[in-house]
C-alpha cells in the first residue's frame, strides 16, 4: 500500500502541476489578448487624436486667418478716418492762413491809383504801398487807333 500512495501522490502533484500549468497559460493568453485590445484601443485612440488635432489645427488656422482680415480691415479703416480728419484739418489751417494773410496784407499795405486817358495813351499812375515800403509805378500805353 505504501507504494501507492507513493504513485497516487505523484500522480496528484504531476495532476496538480499540469493543471496549474494550464490555468497560467489560459490566463497569460487571457492576459495578452487584453493588451492587444487595449493596444489597439490605444492605437485608434492615437489616431483620433491626431485627426481632431488636425481639426482643430484647421480650425485654429482659419480663426488666425478671419482675425488677421478683422485687424487688417480695423486698421485700413482707422487709417481712413485719420486721414479723412487730417485732411479737414489741413484745410482748416489753409483757410485759417488765407484768411490771415488776406488780412494782414490789407492792414498793412494798400494800393493807390489813378488813370486817365489823353488822346491815344492810357496814363497810369500805381503806388503800392507794403508796410515800410513803397512802390510808385507811372506808365504811358499807347493805344491803337482805327483810322
């Protein structure tokens, strides 16, 4: 009987070992077949990303684009008003100076005349006077004659 349980005892380690072997195999096949999901889970995942990634690249892209006319377009037109306030200025000043010299040249200066007309010339007679200065100006024109 001794030599037996010697066998029996063999037979349910060797039982006992396959069994284990068994389990460890179904479970690292379990095992590697949960990460090849789970990697090409991650793969999919990886190759989604990239595509929202390009979307919103694309996205990112055209609001830089829209901005960049809105900011070109704000300018041109803040340019535009400048100007168009610039150039009224400008004319104000233009008016203002015609103005001033107009009236500074009569309050200082005046211009002083007389003609006459002596049988075939015309007599003229100019003192223009600026300020300090005086400009006297006589001259005969001879004027033609129909015969």
């Amino acid at each position: 009987m001794g030599s037996e349980k010697v066998i029996i005892s063999t037979e349910d380690t060797a039982a006992v070992f396959i069994q284990a072997w068994w389990r460890g195999t179904l479970v690292r096949r379990t095992l590697l077949h949960a990460s090849l999901r789970a990697w090409t889970i991650q793969l999919w995942w990886r190759q989604i990303r990239v595509k929202l990634m390009e979307n919103r690249q694309n996205a990112l892209d055209f609001y830089a684009r829209k901005e960049g006319a809105v900011v070109t377009l704000q300018a041109w037109v803040r340019m535009w008003r400048i100007r168009t306030r610039y150039c009224r200025l400008l004319n104000a000043v233009r008016i203002i100076q015609v103005y001033w010299r107009w009236h500074s040249c009569h309050t200082r200066g005046f211009i002083q005349g007389d003609y006459a007309l002596k049988e075939n010339q015309l007599h003229i007679q100019l003192e223009i006077s600026l300020g300090s200065q005086a400009c006297k100006v006589q001259q005969h024109i001879p004027l033609p004659l129909k015969e």
